[in-house]
C-alpha cells in the first residue's frame, strides 16, 4: 500500500519555466561536435613534430 506521507515528503515542486530555462543553458554539456573538435586538437598534437 502507498504511505501518501512518506511521498509527499519525496515531492519536489516542478521548475517554473525561467527556472527551467536558467537549468538547461547554464549546464556545461559535452555533445559530439565537442568530443570530435578534443580529438582532432589531440591528434594534431601528437603528429607535429617537436622543433
């Protein structure tokens, strides 16, 4: 049986629209581009000769 208490203790109001905006833009997230552009930076590197 649900103890309604016990999950009204666990309830956590959903963000306002603002808030939610504010949450996404504000997270630094890797994506693909991000990771390739890391490779490629690595890789030329690693490949120029030492002068």
């Amino acid at each position: 049986m649900i103890d309604f208490e016990e999950e009204l203790k666990k309830f956590h109001p959903s963000l306002e629209m603002e808030d939610v905006e504010d949450a996404i833009y504000n997270q630094d997230v890797t994506d693909l581009a991000d990771v390739l552009v890391k490779f490629v930076k690595e890789a030329t590197v690693e490949e120029t000769p030492m002068a």
